[in-house]
C-alpha cells in the first residue's frame, strides 16, 4: 500500500472532494445550464492525483495530537481545490497544451468554443473560463475549509498566508522566466515560495495549528518541511525535462518549451562555455522546440554537471529534512508515515 492510501486517506479526499462539488456545483447550475460544463471541467480535474497535501495536512494534524475523522478530511481535501487554482492558473500563464495527459482546462474550453461554434477566438475565450475556474478553485477552497468546523483565527492566519505566499511565487516564477538573468538562489526562492511552502511547511502547518499545536511542533514541522520541500521542487525540475510524460502527464521538455529558469538551468549556466551558453540562450523558451532541441538542451545539462548537482542538492535537502523529522516532537505513527511521505515527494518517478 502507497504511504498515501495509509488510512484510506485518497479514497476519502476524493469522497470528500465529490461531494462538495456535487453539491456546490448543483446551486450554481440554477443560475443556468450553460455553468454546467464549467462544474464537469472542475469535477474532472479533481479525479485522481497524488493528494500530497492534503497528506501533509492530514498527517500534520495527527503529528500534533489531534484526532481522525470527517471534519479533518473536509479541511485537508480543501487543499486539492487551492491546488487546482495553482494549477489552472500556471498552465494558462505558461501556455501548456496538456496536464495530467489530458487537455489543460484552458484547451478544454477552447475546443468547447470549436464545437459550439461561436463568435470570437477560442484561446481567448478558453483561457479567460479557465481563469475564471480557477478563482472559483480558490473561492470554494475557502469555503471547504471553513465549512470543516476546524478553522480556528490561528489557523485562519495560516490559510490566508499561504494563499498569499503562493501567488508572490507564481508572479517571482513568472518574472524569472522574462527576466532571463536566473541564478541558484533566485531559482531556489522561486521553489521556496512556488512549492516548498504551499506543499508542505504550510500544509503541515495548517494541520498542527487546527489540532493546537505548541511553538516546538511548528518548529520541528518547519524544520523538516523547508528542506523536503526545496528537494521535492527540484525533484519536479528534473522530471519536467527529463520525465517520462506517461508519469508526468506533460509532454517530455515542456518546462524547456516554457522557459522556466529552474536551479537546473542556473546551475548549467554556471558550468557552461560560451557555445552552450548560446544553444540554452536560443532554445530555451522556445514553444516550437522540437525533441531535437530538447534532446540539446537535455546533452548541455547533463554535460555541465547540472544534473548531478541538483541530484545531490535533492539527496542533501532531502537528509536535512529526516534528521529534523527524527528531532521533533510528534507521534510515533505520525513521524513513520511522514519518513515515508519524504520518500514518496521526493522520488525519481514521483
């Protein structure tokens, strides 16, 4: 059994996630018919997934005292749908064609727009619905966690800041990619903001403070969330070049094809001479590029050293993180499944 089935946890989020929806969605197909592909849109993206945080949430919780039941669900379940804001959103402002191997919501809609017939452009028209979907996401993300009964002022605080957080990184990702003057750090702030927090330190965060935790449980969460969450994003860059897209459900190079400036790209510009320098200047960022581009780019990574470095900043980050697990003060289950969660965010075919 996957560590994120333990407790029947992604059968109950998704139980969890269905209901809301269904219930949610029903209201808001009296104002007309025409919403309801809007509600099969949101219902569609939420079947399946990892569910990472809402382990963490869930996990963190149960780390720092608290009890399992319904209401922890709701509120960790929440999370999946602040995750599809986040996603929605990033896919628009990157252009991708596909997520999870299926049409990204925008292109969804877009085809919709094709088949009706309609007036005007269908990439106008479908990006402008998935935005819209995507402040809905974030709107009954909200209300999800509210209606859980477990959103204390304190937790509130946390919620509130991580939404915050989030879009700060979105926009410091977007403007790394314009920007194109990338370097480690600023590669590693982005991951910080964009992923670390809002998929671990704040979701585990979010469940300690729910269940009343102390100052020296949020420590110890922090201290074995930051670092777990740097190594999974670089995990994520690596995989978004050299994946296999069966496993990502992009197409392999994507990130190549977005122009992300990842620690991966800083850390080959780092290494590079002047003639790959100038191939990852060219290609990078290029929405045509073709697999004999990305196959360049992926030879100048690996050939810079790129690749092996980032690796040892994942095995490193990820060390980090275990021994300050080992250090905090939590439940002898709660520390057994969040070793194994580490292991799982972290893994080379995540």
């Amino acid at each position: 059994m996957s560590v994120l089935d333990r407790g029947d946890l992604r059968t109950r989020v998704q139980g969890a996630l269905d209901a809301f929806v269904a219930e949610r969605g029903s209201v808001l197909e009296t104002m007309g018919p025409e919403l309801g592909p809007l509600v099969a849109a949101l219902t569609d993206f939420l079947a399946g997934g990892k569910r990472l945080r809402p382990a963490f949430c869930f996990w963190g919780f149960l780390g720092a005292g608290g009890a399992d039941g319904d209401q922890l669900v709701v509120a960790a379940a929440s999370l999946e749908l602040f995750q599809a804001c986040a996603i929605i959103h990033d896919d628009v402002m990157d252009g991708s064609d596909t997520r999870r191997g299926k049409p990204a919501v925008h292109k969804r809609f877009a085809a919709l727009h094709g088949v009706e017939g309609w007036n005007g452009s269908p990439d106008t028209f479908g990006n402008g619905a998935a935005i819209l979907l995507g402040d809905l996401c974030l709107a009954w993300s909200d209300e999800m966690l509210v209606s859980s009964g477990l959103l204390s002022p304190p937790a509130r605080r946390v919620f509130d800041g991580m939404r915050a957080e989030l879009m700060a990184g979105q926009y410091l990702d977007l403007l790394e990619q314009v920007r194109a003057d990338g370097t480690l750090a600023s590669a590693l702030r982005v991951a910080r903001y964009k992923a670390a927090k809002y998929t671990i330190v704040e979701p585990l965060n979010l469940g300690a403070t729910m269940a009343g935790a102390g100052e020296d449980v949020l420590a110890g969460y922090a201290a074995y969330g930051f670092p777990l969450g740097e190594a999974f994003q670089l995990r994520d860059d690596v995989l978004g070049v050299f994946g296999d897209p069966s496993v990502t459900g992009k197409p392999a190079g994507d990130d190549l094809r977005e122009g992300k400036r990842t620690a991966l790209v800083a850390l080959a510009l780092e290494q590079a001479t002047p003639a790959q320098t100038e191939l990852v200047r060219r290609h990078l960022g290029d929405p045509a590029l073709d697999p004999a581009g990305v196959e360049a780019l992926r030879e100048v990574l690996v050939a810079t050293g790129a690749v092996d470095r980032v690796e040892q900043l994942i095995t490193s980050r990820t060390d980090e993180a275990l021994t300050a697990l080992d250090a905090a003060p939590m439940s002898a289950d709660a520390r057994e499944v969040l070793r194994e969660l580490a292991v799982a965010a972290t893994a080379r075919a995540v």
